[in-house]
C-alpha cells in the first residue's frame, strides 16, 4: 500500500494533466478526500535538517548511521529512525560516491582473527611512508597484514619482523580483501583529505593531514567500536585491562 504522501503527489498529476475534479481524483487513487488535504503541523526542523546536509558534505562517506552519532554528540535530540528518514528526504544517499565492485564468491583460506586490540596489524602505503617509532609506544603485534608490494616483501621488513618476533600475514595477489582494514583506510583517507585538499607546501600538508588524523581518532564514530571513536574506544579496552589485572592480582 502507498504512503498517503505518495497518493497525494499522484492525485495532484491526475488533477493536473487530465483536468479531473480533485474529489474524483482522490476516488481513482482510493485515498479519503479529508487525508488528501491533510497537512503536518510537526516542527519541519529546519535547523536540524541543515545541521545534517553540512556535515555530510563535509563528511562524503558518511551515510545516516555516522551523522546519527555526530548530531547526538551535539546535543540534537534524535533517535536512528528519525534520522534516517531525514537523510532520505533530504536525499543525502543520492551524494555521488565511488561505485561499488562487483562481488564475487571465493574460496577463502581461514584468516588470523585477533583476540585482543594490538594483536594485529594492518600495513600499506598510500603516497609516502610514515616514520618510525610506533612500537616504541606500543608492544610489537603477533601478526601484521600487509600486502605483496616491494615494501613489505624485501629483507628488511621481513628482518624487522623478525626481531620483533611478529609474524607477516600477506594477502592473496589480486584480493585486496584480505587487507580490507587498511584498504577502507586509505579510501577514507582519500575521499577525506587528499581528494578535498590542495596541498601548495608540505608543512600545508603536514598541517592538514595531522588534522585529519586527529580528526579520525577523536571524533570520527565506527560502527565496528559501537560508534565510538578510535580514542574512546581505546581508552576503554585500557581501563578493561586495568580492573582485569587488578582482579587477578586479589585472586
């Protein structure tokens, strides 16, 4: 059955392009003349309907999930269904976004599942390499999901590893879905930064990348961590980490 809001779009085409009485019109469409001339009195939130086009024009690859947490976090009252029937009549799905690939059925072989959060990584390259330090603020992982590229493949990647006692997991040639963490990073990241920034120096760059960065820890909600932010989340598996180790010590 059509939505009442449908029937009335139809009986306005009827009524103007065969020039039938309205009453009659309704008729044909089977919907009550008084439903037909019934308008909401609901606050059209304007404000808030604004609020959602900005961010998802500033966010591209948002859909109505992400912006539900974003406007929660600033204060709109809202729940999930609400939001995203404001995201459908705006037509915000209809934003030009990359087309998906075809999917394709294959027999995949049993992948590393991590237990716990920096007991895996996953490694690419975007344009240029980051430098060093990252396992001196965090332990070394027990596997690390790279794919083939001469970066990973040559001796002294796999001599680093080596010491570091982590294991290098590389993906199947031709199947990026091994690696689709990291993968769905650097989309993020090109669709975010790279691709609505003009860089003219690299401090410029520097600048706007370190921005993004911290942008994507702190605030950006992933459905993955429950719509909490990178940060937060890991903030949270600390203090699980804390009163688990404090409970062991009392037993």
């Amino acid at each position: 059955m059509a939505w009442p809001a449908l029937k009335r779009q139809a009986v306005e085409y009827i009524v103007s392009h065969y020039s039938v009485p309205r009453r009659r019109a309704c008729g044909i469409i089977r919907q009550h003349r008084s439903t037909n001339y019934y308008r909401s009195r609901k606050d059209p939130q304007i404000g808030l309907r604004t609020r959602m086009r900005e961010l998802a024009r500033a966010r591209v690859r948002y859909g109505y999930r992400r912006l539900h947490v974003l406007l929660k976090r600033e204060g709109w009252s809202l729940g999930r269904n609400q939001a995203f029937r404001i995201y459908r009549e705006e037509e915000l799905q209809l934003r030009s976004k990359k087309p998906r690939r075809r999917k394709m059925v294959v027999a995949r072989r049993e992948r590393y599942v991590p237990k716990r959060p920096n007991q895996a990584w996953s490694m690419d390259f975007v344009a240029d390499q980051l430098v060093s330090g990252i396992v001196a603020t965090r332990d070394a992982p027990a596997r690390i999901f790279v794919d083939n590229g001469s970066e990973f493949s040559g001796r002294l990647f796999d001599l680093w590893a080596y010491h570091q006692k982590a294991q290098i997991d590389f993906s199947r040639p031709g199947k990026p879905t091994d690696n689709c963490f990291i993968e769905s990073f650097n989309g993020s990241f090109r669709d975010e930064c790279l691709n609505v920034n003009w860089f003219e120096t690299i401090d410029e760059a520097k600048e706007k990348i370190e921005a993004w960065q911290v942008d994507y820890n702190e605030s950006r909600p992933h459905e993955a961590l429950k719509s909490m932010a990178p940060s937060e989340y890991a903030l949270k598996c600390r203090a699980t980490e804390s009163s688990y180790g404090s409970t062991t010590a009392k037993d």
